[in-house]
C-alpha cells in the first residue's frame, strides 16, 4: 500500500538538470503516486485544468505547451489503453515519448532493479510514467527519482490516474459530484479501480452501494475508511434495489486472472450484465461507466443509449491525464 | 470480402471533436478500406498527390502539413516495413504517432472487440492505420469509428495502400500505366497484392499475363472481374514466353504459412527464382517489381540492374502513404 | 571484426533524396561503427560537440537542430537503455524516430536478410541505429547504406558509442584522460565494453590495470594492441593491490549468458563486489563506472558516494549520442 504523500509535502527537485520553465505552480514536480494524496480542493484544481484541456483539444487540437518534454513512458505490464492514452496526452501537448513496452525482454529481464532503471530513464526523460505488477513500486520509484513519476497502476494497489478521470467523468457527465449516488457493480473485491475511485469519492457528499458476489466484496478497508469520513454506504443484493437511485452505475469486469479457481469463474462471470432491459428501470439522467476492457459486462446494445458513458470516459481519461502532465512539469 | 464504399459515399464525421481544419476536400474523413472504392479519377488525384509529396520530401525532407495531427498505428499482426512506412510518412509530415505493435499480448488478448479497440483509440487519434490477420476487419472497424481508417492489411483480403504504391511505382517509373503490359508471377492465388494491382490496374489499358505454380494460379473472382472489365488477360506456362514483351514483371514470394502441406512448398519455392540469366531475355525499359520481403525469390545480384524497382518500391510507398494521410485528414 | 574505416573515408552519399542541409562538415554522411576509426583529434572533436551539447539540455532542455529528420532505431535484441538514450537525443534534438524493437516476430523473422531490411528503412529515415547479435553486422549494413549507419553493438563485437560515453565520461568527471591509471574490474573476455573503451583510452597516456578471474582476462589481441601503441598495461592478482593508484574504477558484469558451464558462473560472480569498504582505499578524486545493468556488482550503498560515476555515465550518454547524431547528420 503506498504511503500517504500530502499535496503539500512534494519534494524539492535537485537543480541539476533545469529542463524547462521552473515557474512556481502548486504541483510543480510532484509525484501522482495514490488517490489519497488529493484532497478536495487538489482534486477542483484537477477538474479546471482538465476542462481547459478539454476545451484547448476541441478548438485547436495540439498545441504546444510540453514542447521539448519528454515522457517515459515504462510499462512492466501491456496496458494498450493506459499507454496510448499518456502517449496521446504528450503529444497532443507537443511533447515527446520515450515508450518503453517490452520490458519483459530487455535489460530489466536481466536483473536490474527498478530504482536502477528509474534513475537510468531520468537521465533522458522529464517525467516518468509507470505500470508495474508489484504493489508499492510507484512509491519506490519516486524514493529514487528526482523527476516526477507518475502511478499508472501498480498491481492490485493503486491506479490514481484512473481513478481521477473516472471523478472527472462524472462530474462532466452529470454536472457535480456532490448530491449523487453511486453503485459500484461486479467484483469489487480485486477491482483496484472502484476501490480508488470509493477513495475519491469520500472527498465529496455521495452515497454509495455496493453490489457484487458474496466472494468478491468492497474490502473492509476501504469501507472502513469511509466510514470514517461519513459517506452512507450499503450493500445492495442485487441491482435491482438500487437502480432507480442511481445516478452513476460503474460496472467492473470480472477478470478471470484473478481466479484460483475457474469453476468460481464460471459460476459470477455472467451474473453482472447490463443489457438494454436493465437500464429500462434506470433514471433518465444517470450514466453507465467502465473501465474497460469489457468482455461481455454491458451488452453492446447499449453503447448507442446515451446513458453509457463509457466511451467518452476514455476521452476524458486524455484529459486528465494531460492536465496531470502538464501540472508536474510546472506548465498549469 | 470488404464492401464497396464509393469514393462519393464518405461518411460525414461527428461534429464532435473538431481536430483541426474541416475545409472541404474531396477525401477528408474518408476511409480506405478497398482498391475497389478507386475509381480512376481517384488514381490519378492520389499520384498527383503523391508527386507532390516527393517532390517535397526530396526538397525539403519534412514539412508540418500534418503537424498536430495523431495517428494511432494498430497492427495486431506484425510488419516492420507497412508500419514504419506510416510512421515515417507521419513523421515527415509533422504528425505523431501512437505505435501499438504488441497487441498480442495487451488489452486485446484480455478478449477485448475489435469496436471496443477502436471506439477506445480515437478517443486519442485523428486516424487509424490497422493491420488485421481477419478478414472484413478493417471494414467493421470503419463501422464504428468516427475518425478515418485506413485498411494497412487484413488478412487475405485487401491491402490497398500496397497496391496503390505499386501502381504509382509503375506510373513513376514508366511514366504512364496505359498501354503496359504486366506480367505476375510466383504465388498468385494467396498473393493478396497481385489481386488488389490486377483490381487498379483494370482502371487502366493494359494487358495481364499469370505465371504461377497449377495449383497457385489467380483466383477466378479476380479473372471474371477484370475480364468484366475488358482487360485482356493470359495464362501463361512460363515466363520465358512472356518476359520480352513485358514492361512490368511483378514478382510474389511464395509463403511458406500459406501452405497446409509442407512438401508441396518445397517443390514450388524455388520454381520462380529471378537472375540476372533471366533478365537478359528482358526489354531495356521495364521495371522487377516485388512487394518485399523476399527470400531468394529475386538473386541479390539483379539489385544493381536499373531494371530492379523494388527498393525505390518502398520509397514510392511513403510518398503514397503520405498522399493517402494528407488526405483523408484534409490536408490535400 | 569490423574494418578499419579511417575518419577521412567517409563515403560520398548518394545525391538521390537531399534532405536537410548538405554543409560540408567533417562527419557529414559518416558511419560510426568501429572504434578503430577515431584518432585523437576525432575523439576530442567529439568531446568539443557533446559538451555543447550538455549546455544546450542544460539551458533549454530541447532545441531543434535535427528537426524534421528521422533516426529508424533498429534494435534485433534488446537494449532499453541503449534504445531509450537513442530515442531521447533524437527527441532533445527535435527530430523523430522509427522505433524497431518487435524484429523477431517481424517481416525479419520471415527471413529477410539484414542488407534488404536496411535498404527498406533508409527509404523513410535519414539514419539508422542498429543493434544486432552478430559480429560484423553493423558493417555489413553500412556496406549497402546510403544513410548513415551507428553501430549500437554488433555481438561480441563492436559497442563504439558506449566506449564514446565512457571516455566522454572520465573527460568531464575527471578534466582530462592523459595522465590517468584506469583499473578494469571484472568479466574482461566477454565484456565488449572493456574491449573497445581499452582501445580508444590507447589514444591518450593512460595507464590500465586489469583485474579479472582467471578464465576471464582481456584477450591478448587487445593487449597486443595496446602495447604495440604503447600503453603501459598490468594484470593485478586483486583489486586491493591497484586501487590506491587507480583514477577511474571501470566495474564490469559477469554476464551469467557468456558461460557454458553455469558452475563456473556461480564461482566467479560474487568474487567482484564493489561495497564502500572497498573504496576506503580508493583516492578521494577517482570514479567507479559501469555499463549497466548491474546486478550485485556494486552495492547500492556505494550509491551515495559521490565517486559513483554510474548514474552520470547515462547522462553523458545522452549527450555523446546527440553530438554523434549531429554530427553525421551534418548539423555539428
């Protein structure tokens, strides 16, 4: 679990190699390392300069505010929709990638060390971005870097970047945050992103429920810790009970790699699927969201429903994940 | 098979998203799925195009005519040469490219659609090259995509930015393709260019001759077509009897994995083998085609004959690439 | 082996597609593919480049001399870290890259031979980058080039761009290269690195001293080498003996791939740690260098020191690879 790394507490950057402007803005050379680092306010700035992201994209396209950046964009894991979207994100801001996907069979497959390979790339890179298996290396990584990293999923552990384009999503989508009930389907047991965007949430005024196979429940960690900061949570049997309520249903794929055993498999993978008929009991004025990849979670006759939110989702995620570049290389 | 999609038939894109220009050209937005959407009018705009882009290129090297602009490289099936031929032609435009080459093992191999894939990358893109071992593939992308995409291979069905380089080689080359007499030899039946040049060539007054191993001829759909056509079209049992009035001899490798049985490749593979022998019997003014990679189908000693086109081949490639970008983004 | 290609035999380049600038600068068009091809005043000619070039990342971080040309980095094995520092001075420089990292499951996998994959790319770059496992490679491709081509490790052959930044390296730690005692520690037959760094160190008075186990020495044609240019050179029993008159520590893996017999590799692999015991004894103003990866032979505890050179090694790399990217590229 990554330790928690207060907004305010960014570390000072060595001077040594001074790329770029060093313009004093508030997440200057900041790590994004967990969800729990962002507190409401961090996460409002985050919505303006994604809405201006937003807002630059549709008018001009490019432009040239991380001209001469680089990203690293190192990938331990194949996440095509993760890497395209940082990759996208640069260079619709006129920066430049160094994409790192094979690690498997480079020289990290001879034995290096992840702090060595992360002072290796800083050497060429302005900002790192990092997919590992292992919990905690995204905190790791940035022990030793003296160029920002940037968490795009560290195994069952955190996937921050996620999580804020999903909020990002909403509060687009639907106008606010605050006042909006939220049910989170399918497994949410292994799901990492429901349990970071749950974290997120708490930072605002929701309700949440919980609908999932009883061997594939909210953790009792993160339901604990909202507990703590007072968001009304319950735990629903089926979709049904809750869905007239609902203003954002978010359904995770149940993914068969986190089975010990297929037969368990088998039995869930089917037990969670939105189809048109289902939403025919939903609010007019909700949305449908996923993570994506599906895999037969949510019926492809629902894409063409306006409530299905989940493609414009990836779009915000360019968003997002532009503002978060621009934020840590002092450019917004 | 890939549906018929007249050059007059694009589809208006969504209003959405609004990447850069939307001056009215005749390609913009438009997919290429199929040589059979080209018309010769169409032909004879892509050379023009294609002229300017070499002349260019040879002038100036690079130029930012596409600079802002995104394309996403989608090859689920592995080839250097048509890949770094897109991403080269980008590049020498000004444009950037998201590369995603190991699609076997990322989110795609989690099971994820075709659609899905596609809806998720022009989230990030302004347009699409895809390479695709299933036929249609390109087509039922085109379906769901906003943003133009262009057919780079998918599977035995089309290739026509091969083809088209291919015909521009010959128009560059010879400096017509009307009155020329093409003959195709080596594996004609799975050789998915020699079908896709026979479909353009028939836009134009030629005569065809086949020379290929019994049991690898042309395929009676694309005999029927052209003789539809009225292209006068022979059969020939070998190539001595047909190289001196040959203008253009487009040579095909014989793959190996098109075949079920192994012992039938080796009798055939080496039946087709161009020498500097075999030229002789050659006119002085005709162009050896092949559209690479060989392997001992041409001697390495014909490559110093000005009659040997297949290198210049991949740099006509570029030059078309760069025409076909330019212009469904609406930039020529 | 590669060949001797003397600094004043660079080729003449084909007319054929001028991009960019044609002034006359003394490596315009050059290969870089050997160490043998650099005197003394190539060498600080090179040096005079890469620190203009460390001022330039360190003022503005990116500049745009190579805007608008493209680096194909065509990589048969791995090398994230070679491919990476390739990548980020194309980028620091404002060009573009090619990025071939996928060639054994590509059209080269098909059975292309290198000099037809070489022909192909040089039709959408400007200059090629090529790692390749077999001795001599690199060689041949700039035999059929009409492109630059740099050698980026050709087997057990040739590394001359990583001799370049470790020379470039003990130059700007250091001040200077005359007068030093170098110390290489370590695996001295296989590593390649030692091999060639050796014979650029030839060019200035230097003293070395070699320390390796006994089935691992520097091969004799390098010593012969050497000696024959006047090198005073020693074989050391341990480091213990050589490391208070020793200037730069060069640490070298004993790469587990190199030996046949696994036990052998277990006997030796410990025998060469470099812990902060071990530089008790050093000098005050020396370096400890390494390739990298490392994998054990330094502790991470000497990290800290400021003598650990490693990690600016890198740096310099990227420095040297811009300059020698300039260079051939007639832009220095």
């Amino acid at each position: 679990m990554a330790t928690f790394v207060p907004a305010t507490d960014r570390r000072v950057r060595s001077p040594h190699l001074p790329f770029g402007d060093r313009r004093e803005t508030p997440y200057y050379g900041m790590d994004i390392l967990s969800v729990l680092q962002f507190r409401r306010e961090d996460l409002e700035y985050i919505f303006g300069v994604a809405k201006e992201m937003r807002s630059m994209v549709e008018r001009v396209g490019t432009f040239d505010l991380l001209k001469g950046k680089i990203l690293a964009n190192l990938f331990y894991e194949p996440s095509t929709r993760t890497s395209s979207s940082f990759l996208a994100a640069m260079e619709r801001m006129g920066g430049s990638v160094i994409p790192i996907n094979e690690v498997t069979y480079s020289s990290v497959a001879k034995g290096e060390s992840l702090p060595d390979t992360i002072r290796t790339l800083q050497a060429y890179a302005d900002v790192i971005v990092l997919r590992h298996p292992e919990v905690g290396s995204a905190q790791l990584a940035a022990q030793y870097a003296s160029k920002p990293i940037i968490n795009a999923g560290d195994g069952v552990g955190e996937h921050p970047t996620q999580a804020l384009l999903d909020l990002f999503t909403i509060e687009e989508e639907l106008g606010r945050v605050d006042g909006l009930t939220v049910t989170m389907l399918g497994d949410l047991k292994y799901g990492r992103t429901v349990h970071s965007l749950a974290r997120l949430l708490a930072s605002f005024e929701v309700r949440i429920n919980y609908v999932s196979p009883e061997i594939l429940p909210m953790p009792e960690e993160v339901v604990g810790e909202l507990e703590h900061r007072g968001i009304p949570q319950a735990r629903a049997a089926s979709l049904e009970a809750v869905l007239p309520e609902t203003d954002v249903l978010y359904v995770t794929r149940v993914q068969k790699e986190r089975f010990q055993d297929l037969e368990q498999y088998e039995q869930v993978k089917g037990a969670y699927v939105i189809t048109p008929e289902t939403l025919r009991r939903a609010k007019d004025e909700m949305i449908v969201m996923h993570p994506f990849p599906r895999v037969g979670e949510i019926s492809t006759e629902v894409d063409a429903d306006p409530r299905a939110a989940y493609f414009r989702q990836m779009e915000y995620g360019l968003y997002v994940r532009m503002a978060l570049l621009a934020m840590v290389l002092g450019k917004a």
